[in-house]
C-alpha cells in the first residue's frame, strides 16, 4: 500500500525551511534598516514590513526546495511557486514603499503575481483530477489572465481599476488609499470564477472517480476554501495586512507535500512493476505468460513493464491507480480480491477496470491478454 515517507520527509523539510526563513528575514531586515527603509523605531511598521519579509523569505525556499524535492518536474508547480514569490515580493515593497509612485509599483508586482497563479492553481488542480483540457482552452485562460492583469495594473495611469490613487503613513505604515473605477468588479469575477472552476474539478473528479484518493481531494479542497475564506474575511474586514500573503504560502507547502505523496506513491507503483525479472530468455512475449488450464485465462506468472509499454504505448496513459489495478489484472486476480488489496470497493475496481480497457481498446481480460500475447 502507500508509503508516506517521503511526505514524512517534506515535512521535516518544511519545518527547516520555515526555520531558514526566519533567519534570513532577519538579515534582510538588518540591512533595510540600516538604508533607512525600514523605520524601526516605529514598532508597528517595522513588525509588519518583518512579518512581509518572512513570508517573502519562505516563498523564495519554498521555489528552490521544490526544484529539488520533486523529482518530475511539473511547469505548472514551477510557475506556481514564482507567482506566489512576485505576489509576495509585490507585498513587501508595498510596505516599505516611501512615495505614491513606489507604492503603485509595488501594487502591481503584487497584482503580477496573484493573478497568474490562481490560474497556475487551476491547472495543477485539473492535472492531479486527471482532467484534460485541450491546449487551446489553456490559451484561452492565459489571455484571460493577461487582460485582467493589465487593468488590475492601470491604476495609477488612466480611471479604469482606479479612479484615484493617493500614498498615506499611518503610524509608520505605507499604504494606497484607492477610490475604485468602473472595471475593478472585473478582477472579483475573475477570481471568483476560477474558485468555483477549481471546486468543480475536485467535484467532478470525486463523481468520475478520475482522481487516485479522496486524501488527494482533501489537500486540494484545503488550499481551495483556505484562500476563499481568508480572500472573503480581508474584503469584509480591513485588518490593515494581506493574510493572503500567508494563505498562499500555506498553499504552496500543501501543494508541496501533495505533490510528494503522489510522488511517493508514483515510484511505489513503478517498483512493484519492475520487482522482477523477465521469466523466460528467449524475447518471446509467450515466455512470460502461461495457460491455466481451469478455464481460457491468461496468468501472468512474471512480466516487466518496460517489456509491455514497449509494445503497447497507450499503458502510459494509465493513471498510477489504474496501473496497479492493471498489475493485479495482470495477475488474474477477482475484482473482489483487488478491492481487499487496494483497499477500495468493488465498484472502484470497476470503474477502473472500464478505464483500462477503454485506453487499451480492449472489451474484456481475454481480448486483453490476447492482445498482448500476440504483441
């Protein structure tokens, strides 16, 4: 079954990074200081500018420990964490911002980076759902993006998201008073729906069974009502702090230990598959195959998987779920007996017995065993 070491493990990780951040926030702070930025005699400013530091801090380990501790490299997790650096980055400056020109600036970095990765999100919501979008619909969201961006970020230059702008220091803290325009309604649409895309992709994958375990729908429900609850808190009560600054990192370690548990669970399957050597020597496919003489079955008595994905490319499209239930298939076990194995129910097994068969155009195990006994 699944081992959870390595989510273990990024645990452990997550706390050093945490930890890390902490002091490196603590330089960064020393020498903004010492420029002037940062006033610390100002308690309240200087609190808030280190608690921005921090989180930008940990946002920036957060991008180079992924690159090293998720082996298959996903672009979309990449763009992610980058995204939520720039948000950060944005927050930051805004906070230690000293003029109205500084602060718009800072307030578009900010905008930058939260409105390409609540689109990063949804993809890498769709890709562990297991729901594939056709390449022109991911232009489409990228266009989306770019044009709510560039009205999110002509405040300052033309009335649209911002009628007017004014720079203000209350108590030691930096912050855009903003009067909003006619299109910054544009900006809640876009995030609200995204939100709801991102529910019904967990939704939808729960019904198709499409997604490998409801723990995986846990995690993404998580960071999903997690960045809605803290989005909808900041814009009933102004607490003077973007929370979501914080919600995103809490995100990205979520995402982060998702991502190594379905890792974990990938490099599982794939020894299983590979614990044997080929029974046989003589390349012939009918060497790893004999016949049970109950019934017209085929029993796998050994077999290695590069041997079948060799010849039989569509086994790649199998999910890390329907491989496994394609081992035991392998191995003629009954659907009640991979239901015990795999701990699931029988109608799981089914489901998932239909997907495999649909990708390897097959109708049945006979048709299945044949076809690859006469590969």
């Amino acid at each position: 079954m699944l081992n959870y070491s390595r989510g273990r493990s990024l645990i452990k990780y997550i706390f050093c990074i945490v930890v890390l951040a902490c002091f490196f926030c603590a330089a960064t702070t020393t020498a903004f200081a010492s420029s002037g930025k940062i006033d610390v005699s100002t308690s309240s400013t200087a609190c808030i500018s280190i608690i921005y530091g921090v989180v930008c801090s940990v946002s920036l380990i957060l991008l180079v420990c992924q690159c090293y501790l998720i082996k298959d490299k996903d672009t979309r997790l990449n763009l992610l964490f980058v995204s939520v650096l720039i948000c950060n980055i944005g927050y930051f400056a805004l906070s230690i911002s000293r003029t109205l020109e500084e602060a718009l600036l800072a307030n578009r970095i900010a905008y930058l980076g939260s409105v390409f990765l609540i689109l990063f999100m949804l993809m890498i919501i769709g890709k562990v759902c297991h729901i594939n979008c056709p390449p022109w619909l991911y232009a489409v969201f990228v266009c989306i993006s770019i044009g709510v961006f560039l009205i999110a970020a002509s405040g300052g230059y033309c009335g649209w998201y911002y009628e007017s702008a004014s720079f203000e220091t209350i108590n030691g803290i930096s912050r855009l008073v903003k009067v909003y325009g006619p299109l910054h309604w544009v900006y809640y649409v876009y995030l609200l729906i995204y939100f709801l895309l991102m529910i019904a992709a967990i939704i939808y994958s729960l019904i198709r069974k499409t997604i490998e375990s409801y723990k995986y729908a846990v995690f993404l429900a998580a960071v999903v009502f997690g960045n809605i609850g803290i989005w909808l808190i900041e814009q009933l009560i102004d607490m003077g702090f973007e929370f979501l600054s914080v919600s995103y990192v809490i995100s990205e370690m979520l995402l982060l230990l998702l991502y190594g548990i379905i890792q974990d669970y990938s490099a599982y399957s794939a020894r299983s598959f590979n614990a044997s050597e080929p029974f046989g020597v003589s390349g012939d496919f009918g060497s790893f195959v004999t016949q049970e003489s109950s019934d017209d079955s085929l029993k796998f008595a050994d077999y290695r998987l590069d041997y079948i994905i060799g010849r039989i490319p569509q086994i790649e499209l199998l999910t890390s779920r329907e491989m496994e239930v394609f081992e035991a298939i392998l191995k003629n076990m009954k659907r009640k007996d991979i239901a015990d194995e795999l701990g699931v129910t029988e109608h799981t097994v089914k489901k998932h017995t239909s997907h495999i068969f649909e990708k390897l155009e097959v109708s049945s195990r006979r048709d299945l065993f044949e076809k690859l006994r006469n590969r």
